[in-house]
C-alpha cells in the first residue's frame, strides 16, 4: 500500500475516532450524585489512541473540539462547546486530549504491546487529574486545597468511575491485544 493512500486511510479514521467521541459523548446517564455523567468517551478516547497512534489520536480530539466550538452537540447532554466548556465537566473534555496525547504517545514510545496497560492507564490518569482539578475549582475556588472541598470533589468526580474505567482499559487492552494477533490471543 502507498504512503499517499496509508494516510488518506489514517485521515479517515481520525475523523471517525471524532466522530465515535460524539456519539459516545451522548451515550450517558447520569447518578443523581454527580454532574459528571457515565459516557463511552474514555473507551473511546483510549482505544483511538492506539488505534491511530501519535500524533493522529491528538488530531481527532481537536476534530471533535472543533465540532462543539462549530455549535454543534457534540458533548455529553447534546451541549456545544460554549456551554460544555463553561460547565464543571469542561477538565474532563481537555483530558480526553490529554488522553489521547500521553497515550498514543507512550505506547509508541515503549514499542507497542508492552506498555500498553501503561499508556491506557497514563491516559485515563490525564482524564481524571484534569477533570478532577476543573471540578475542584469550579466548585470551591479559593477554598478548593481544603480537606473538605479535596475529598468531597473526588467522590464526585473520580470515585463513581474507577471500577467501570478500569473496565474499559482492560477491554481496550483485549481488543488491542486480539487484533494485534488476528483474534488468536
């Protein structure tokens, strides 16, 4: 295959790894809890970035950005950029490109397969400081280093998600190790 036709294939992944992070942005619910809500965009986000690599993971995060600063809903709740943005998930979606820089770029890095787990882990650790330090702010502002707003904030912005984003890394994994070996893992 040409080099040419490798990347006009990379540039139609990408836009529909942007695409699958809009669609997976409105495939949530919501704890009553939480104004964080449950959404498949951290599996989507992962497996983008080893699916495309580095640097073509960044450049569907800034295609999907870039849908939502167009207007269009494309965030969680059908919001656009303007009113996502200005919300307390707004740390989350700048950790999705986050995400998709760190982990492309350390799997690439540590050859592939054996960092894998690192990279998707390192990429779901970027979503959750980002998001978890957005919320902190937004909610307690001067007061966000106190006991209270730290522990308070994590349990709405990290805990509830933990197992079922462990979940999704693992399941990232396996898709990745099986179609790295034709199914046959």
């Amino acid at each position: 295959m040409e080099v040419a036709e490798k990347a006009k294939i990379k540039i139609v992944f990408t836009i529909g790894f942007a695409l699958m992070m809009a669609v997976g942005a409105n495939c949530f619910f919501y704890l009553p809890f939480t104004p964080v809500p449950f959404t498949l965009q951290v599996l989507t986000v992962l497996l983008g970035a080893i699916v495309l690599g580095f640097p073509y993971s960044f450049y569907s995060q800034l295609i999907y950005l870039s849908l939502g600063f167009m207007g269009m809903g494309v965030f969680a709740g059908f919001k656009n950029a303007y009113i996502a943005l200005a919300g307390p998930t707004a740390g989350y979606i700048m950790g999705f490109l986050a995400a998709s820089f760190v982990s492309s770029y350390i799997y690439t890095k540590t050859g592939g397969r054996k960092g894998l787990i690192l990279s998707l882990s390192a990429g779901l650790l970027s979503i959750y400081i980002l998001g978890y330090g957005h919320m902190l702010i937004y909610f307690w502002g001067p007061d966000a280093l106190s006991l209270k707003a730290v522990a308070t904030t994590f349990k709405l912005a990290v805990a509830p998600f933990i197992v079922a984003d462990i979940i999704k890394v693992l399941l990232v994994a396996n898709i990745v190790n099986r179609w790295s070996t034709g199914g046959n893992s």
